[in-house]
C-alpha cells in the first residue's frame, strides 16, 4: 500500500471521529436540554396537583397549564379519555369498569409515548460510544502502515520519518478514546434517567386512577363539555333529563 493510500486512510479515520463527536455533543446537549425543561415542568405540575382537592380541581388545573411536562401530558389524556368514557353511550351498560379499562389504556398508551420521547437518540450515543474506539484503532493501524511504508521506501528508520506517521496512529487512537467515553457515560445517565421518568409516571398514572376512583369516575358537566369538545354535543340535554329524573 502507497504512503498516500494509508495516510489517507488515517485521516478519513480522524474525520469520522469528529463527525462522531460533533453528533454526540450535538445529542448530549438537546437532551440534557430537554431532561431539564421537562423535569421543571414536572415539577410545578406536581406542586400545583397537590393542591388539588379532588378529581374535578386536578381536571381544571390540567386545563389550565400548557402541556410541556410528561406527566402534565399523561393527565390531559387521561382527562380526555375520562369524560367520554364514564358518560359515553355504553357507560350505563359497562359501568365504571368499562371506564376504568379505557381510561387504563389511554395512561399506558401516553406513558409508552413519553418512554419513546425519553429514549430518542440513545441508540445513537451507544452506536457511538461502542464503535468510536475501533475506529480510532482502524485509524492507528494504518498509521503504523504508513510509518513502515514510509521505512521501506526511504530505506531508513530516523526518527524524521517515523514520528509523523506514528504521531497520526497515537492520536487516532486518543481521538476515539476521547469521542467513546462521553457518549458512554452520557448513554448510561440518559437511561437511568428514562427509566426513573417511566417509573414516575406509572405511579403518577396509578395515583390518576385511584383518585378517578374515589370519585366514581364522574366529573362536573362543565369538565365534561369542556374535554370532549364536539363529541358531546349529542348529550347536551343530558343535565336536563338527570334534573327531570
């Protein structure tokens, strides 16, 4: 192999090592952006919902807020999936069992939602942070290449003619060190971080139910309207007939 094909090869070595670099960064950053917007936003969700006093309060206040935490989220579609549920055609046929189950799967279907959200990109830092050192050690062994292609056509092994190329083997190799141990060690705290947040919003879902429970699973006729919007329009007498029963 030519001096140039195996410089060449270290080289391109290095360029993808900084591309590698530029994209973990580039994810680390948006989403330890992201892990802190949303635990903010948790966080005041949490206190506001517990000043709550029932499950109408905790509708109003999911009203209320814009929709930027995780569990701010779950609620709304919890509360989306209440009102229908609990008075919808096939209420009074199922009870609130058949609204308990709807109402379940709504949660689960968010909480796997927000679990795809919290796992993006990690794929990516593991991909990087697996592959970065062997190609920083690609990068290397054609360094070395390149110092004996260079030994052998130069006839001589001074110190001029081997420290360049074993410089470029030495620094490919530090390059993928450098690039794999913070996409490692950024993968490893995204994943604790995920499965806290899921285990937090399958209790945050749970304390939902029971206190959906505690209520019968009914909301005020105002909370109803207001969550399913067009849908309830066919049941606008419904307060009139219950006032006539």
């Amino acid at each position: 192999m030519s001096e140039f094909a195996s410089s060449s090869i270290a080289h391109a070595a290095l360029w993808i090592l900084l591309a590698f670099s530029v994209a973990s960064w580039a994810l680390i950053v948006a989403k330890a952006l992201h892990t802190v917007r949303a635990g903010r936003a948790d966080r005041r969700f949490d206190r506001s919902l517990r000043e709550a006093s029932d499950l109408d309060a905790a509708a109003r206040l999911t009203q209320a807020v814009s929709t930027e935490g995780p569990k701010s989220r779950v609620a709304a579609a919890f509360f989306r999936t209440l009102g229908p549920a609990a008075h919808g055609r096939d209420a009074a046929a199922h009870g609130k069992e058949h609204a308990k189950d709807l109402c379940e799967r709504a949660l689960a279907q968010r909480i796997r939602k927000e679990r795809r959200t919290s796992e993006n990109g990690l794929a990516v830092l593991a991909s990087i942070g697996a592959t970065a050192p062997f190609v920083g050690l690609f990068g290397t062994v054609f360094g070395i290449i390149h110092a004996l292609t260079a030994i052998s056509h130069r006839a001589s092994a001074s110190i001029d003619v081997v420290a360049g190329p074993i410089g470029e083997a030495l620094v490919a190799t530090g390059v993928g060190i450098a690039v794999a141990v913070p996409a490692v060690l950024a993968y490893n705290f995204f994943v604790r971080r995920s499965k806290s947040l899921n285990a937090d919003l399958d209790d945050f879902a749970n304390d939902l139910i029971t206190l959906a429970q505690q209520q019968d699973f009914q909301l005020r006729p105002e909370l109803r309207q207001h969550k399913t919007s067009a849908p309830a329009a066919p049941h606008r007498n419904e307060p009139a007939r219950e006032a006539i029963a």
